[in-house]
C-alpha cells in the first residue's frame, strides 16, 4: 500500500509536469514556471497531492542534480573567459541589488532576518532559464550572451557560498559557537573543492580515458562521484547541495565535461521537475498574496530596478546600447538558487513558510514576464531607443561570427582522421566530431566531444548551417540517423558504406555521397566528393 501511494504521489506531479511543460511551451514559457503552477494546482489549489518525506527526497535529489549539472559549466577555462565586464559589472550589481533589496524590504516592513533572505533571492538571477532562452536563440556565443553567461556563474559562486553559512546555521543553535560552525563549513567546503580539482585531475582524467568508448559506464562512474561528494559534505556537516556542486565542478575541468553535462541532463530533468513542482506544493497562496502591494513593488524592482543598474553598469564600461540592454533584460528574474536559498533557509527554522512563498510567487511573475520580453527582445529594444537613445562614442561590437559553410566529420577512425587532414589542407573549415577526445588530438581543425547521435551535440556543430556533415563510423543505425537528420536540415551529407547491404537503406535516404573504403582511397574519396560538388 505505501508503495502505491508513493507512486500515485510521483506519477501524478510527473503527468501534470509533462502537461504543464507542454502547454508552457506552447505558450512560449520556461518549463519550470509551468511545473511551478503544477505544484499550486496539486497543493494549495485541490489537495490532491501532500508534501510526503518520499516527494521531499526526490526533490532534494533533482536540486542536487541540478547544482551538479551548474557545477558542470564552471571550468577554469572558462572563469578566464569571464572577463572584466561580468566581473565589474556583475559584482557591482549584486553589491546594489542586495542593499537596495534589503532597504526596501525592511521599509515594507519585513524583519531584518526576512529582509536579508529577500535580498538575497532578488540578487540572483535564473541560470537555467537565461540559458535556456539564449540556447533557443542561438545568442549564447553573442557579446551579451557570454557576459550574461559570466555574471551567471558568478552568482552561482555566491550562491554556493551563502548555502555554505546556511550548513552552518541551524533554527535551534545558540547563537555562542556561531563564527566557529561558520568557520568549519568554509573551510570544510575549501577541503572539499580541492579535493574534488586534484582527484577529478590526477585519478578520474586516466579513468575516464579509459571507460571513454563506454558511454553508460561514464554515465554512471559520474553520478558514483556526485553521489560520493554528497556523501562526504553530509560527514563534514555541509548541504547535499554543495557536496553536489563541488563534484560538478571537478568534472568541469575534464575534457569531456560538456558530454557528461548532455548525458546527465535528461536524469536531472526529471527530478528537476518534481522539485519545482514541490515548491508549489509547500506555497501557501494566501501568505504568497496576502502582501499584494510587496509582491508587487519587489517585482517591479526585480523587472526594473535590477536590470537598469545592469545596464548602468555595463554601459559605464563602454558596451554598446543593444549589448547591455540584452544582457541586463536576460537577467531580469528570481533565480532557482533565490527558491533554494529560501526553501533551505525555512528548513532551518531562520524565516518562515510565507516568506518562501512570497518568493515562489514572485518567482512565477518575473520568470514569465522576462522570458516573454526576452523572446521578444529586438522588439523590445527599439522601444528602449525611443526612450533612451544610445550614447555617442558606443559603437555596438560585432557579434562573434558562427560558424556556417564548414564541414562537419564524425568519428575518428583511420578514415575521419584523414579525411579531416585532407579537407584542412584543401582550405576547408573542419569541425571533428568524436566520443573519444584522444582522437581528437592533433588535429588540424576545431573539435567537439560528444555523441554525434545526440541532437545537442549537433546543435553545438551548427548542422543545420554546415557546407556538409561527413560520417565515417562504421555504425549502421548511427549512420542512418545522421543521413535521417541532415536530409531534415537540408544539409548535404557524405556517408561511409562500409558495408554493402546498408547501401540501399542509404540510398532511400537521399545521400549525397557514399563512401566504399574498400574500393576507394582516401585522396578518390576527396576528388569524388569534390567533382558532385559537396566540396570544394
């Protein structure tokens, strides 16, 4: 019987899930804003389902899920790349929104203790829903996109930090020992990062070497570490959440990071999703808009105040007009982290449901209104210049040029390696493609680590805008997938036939090109794909 009901529990908040999200994107909304009104439907609204120790551990397992993946994201490389504008600006808009935030709570009259925890949430801005929306865009590698990007994992740093003095505090603990408890959780939290950086480096980098052609095990020798780290930030008194982060961001330092990061992804989704459901649960909508004129003041600060110190900021360090107005509308929401920070905060007895549910609400109103301005952003944008014209001496840089009319090779055998050499010595633009980063090594063209057969990772390669995508796996479902998928896009595509029965299937599918290695050498295989035009 209690099995039952923990499966009537999940099996109804993942069936209003996938309604919510498909009728979100219908809409054009983030799916967590969806799974956000699930949760008040099956709550506060119709009882049907109860926040049970069953519901609570799911959803503690997705938001760990979800810090590993954000963890994921965080390598040294890219922190570099991070740049003096996120820094800049980033830190100087946290610095103001905080004590902006914190000076209109207490005037409306919340606690200093509330105030602080609300300040907080609407410091920090949504990582998965910016980049979300800049994906679906195609405006991550833009000007905007990578300071947005920058000033985002900046505030994932914060973040962590602040859920750091959290593990150290506790409803019930004498306030005497406080800086002592707040100490141990630094420093255990300091421990535990290095330790992450020096195994993921000197044991995961050969282990996973060796265990790269074996996706499932990679899969789950990366969930072993996750879970090994929550593990130990438990034993060292610390949030499963940082134990999470932390191993995300050992991982993040690996080549095959952004590959780990695609097959997590799909896991962490569920449980995701039963996280923000369960936040709606635990909202109490009378306490969430028993305050209508807080809900509302806070939301137009978060909508309007937040995002014009952003663009203040950005614009004080010569950006462009459309850059800073792009990067600081991208910013303008609660963040998860704002929902995390909240939800961990009441679960230690520092404030109380109703103010968790406030930021819920005002979770919901931001996120739905800046997703719609965000896709609307050009629009957007040219109503801004009516009002405010672009300063002179602003010259808007150029956005970083995409990658078009390259030619895409996927897997680096014998056959892709050369084929890869020979196309770079003809002039072409090569991207290689391959599961196994050793090789990739040496190669005269960029490269990409990942399944070819995942549509991200196409994504990542710009297909859709590629001269030419050239299989040389001697996988059959893969090679008919990839002809399947470029057939789509309109892509041209030259595949390798490495045996003869699959010719015919091949054929049905219009390639352009079909490779025989048996029959042809490599410089043919050029020549031949060169006289029908799909090089050049």
């Amino acid at each position: 019987m209690l099995e039952f009901l923990i499966l009537r529990e999940i099996g109804l908040i993942m069936v209003a899930a996938a309604v919510g999200g498909i009728l979100a994107r219908r809409v054009g909304l983030p799916p967590l804003l969806a799974y956000m009104v699930v949760g008040l439907i099956l709550g506060p609204a119709t009882g049907l389902v109860d926040i049970t120790e069953d519901v609570a551990l799911v959803s503690e397992v997705g938001i760990a899920l979800l810090l590993f993946l954000v963890g994921l994201e965080l390598s040294v490389a890219t922190l570099r790349e991070v740049g003096r504008a996120a820094v800049l600006a980033g830190g100087g808009q946290a610095v103001v929104t905080a004590l902006a935030g914190l000076g209109l709570a207490l005037f409306l009259g919340f606690t200093l203790r509330q105030g602080f925890f609300i300040a907080a949430a609407l410091t920090f801005s949504s990582t998965v829903v910016a980049v979300k929306l800049l994906e679906e865009r195609r405006e991550l590698a833009t000007t905007f996109g990578r300071i947005a990007l920058g000033i985002l994992l900046l505030q994932d740093l914060a973040a962590v930090l602040l859920l750091t003095v959290l593990s150290a505090l506790g409803g019930d603990a004498p306030e005497r020992g406080l800086l002592s408890r707040l100490a141990v959780a630094l420093l255990g939290t300091a421990v535990l990062t290095a330790a992450a950086l020096v195994l993921a480096t000197r044991v995961l980098a050969g282990l996973f070497h060796w265990l790269s052609r074996q996706k499932q095990a990679l899969f789950v020798c990366s969930l072993a570490w996750c879970f090994v780290f929550i593990v130990l930030a438990a034993r060292l008194g610390l949030s499963v959440e940082i134990g999470a982060f932390v191993a995300g961001v050992g991982l993040a330092q690996l080549p095959w990071n952004q590959e780990l990061r695609r097959q997590v992804h799909p896991l962490a989704s569920f449980f995701v999703a039963v996280f923000f459901v369960s936040l709606g649960l635990r909202m109490q909508l009378d306490a969430a808009f028993s305050r209508p004129i807080a809900l509302l003041v806070l939301t137009i600060f978060v909508l309007l105040v937040k995002p014009f110190a952003l663009y203040w900021l950005l614009s004080g360090l010569r950006h462009g007009a459309k850059t800073a107005f792009m990067a600081s509308v991208t910013l303008a929401q609660v963040s998860e982290f704002s929902l995390i920070v909240v939800a961990l905060a009441a679960d230690r007895g520092l404030i109380g449901v109703p103010t968790v549910s406030l930021i819920g609400a005002l979770a919901l109103v931001t996120t739905g209104v800046s997703a719609t301005v965000l896709q609307n952003a050009d629009a957007w944008f040219e109503r801004f210049l009516r009002l405010r014209p672009p300063r002179r001496g602003q010259p808007e840089p150029p956005a970083p040029p995409g990658r078009r009319d390259h030619v895409i090779v996927v897997g680096m055998n014998t056959l892709g390696r050369l084929l890869v050499r020979q196309l770079a010595a003809r002039g072409e633009q090569v991207l290689a493609i391959d599961t196994n980063p050793g090789k990739l090594v040496g190669l005269p063209a960029e490269v990409l680590i990942g399944n070819a057969g995942h549509t991200s990772v196409l994504h990542d390669a710009d297909h859709e805008s590629a001269r030419l995508l050239i299989s040389a796996l001697q996988i059959e479902d893969m090679n008919t997938l990839l002809a399947y998928r470029c057939r789509v896009a309109g892509v041209p595509c030259a595949i390798h036939a490495f045996d003869a029965q699959v010719v015919t299937d091949l054929r049905q599918l219009e390639v352009d090109y079909l490779m025989v290695s048996k029959h042809d050498g490599i410089r043919q295989m050029v020549e031949g794909m060169r006289r029908v035009g799909v090089v050049r």
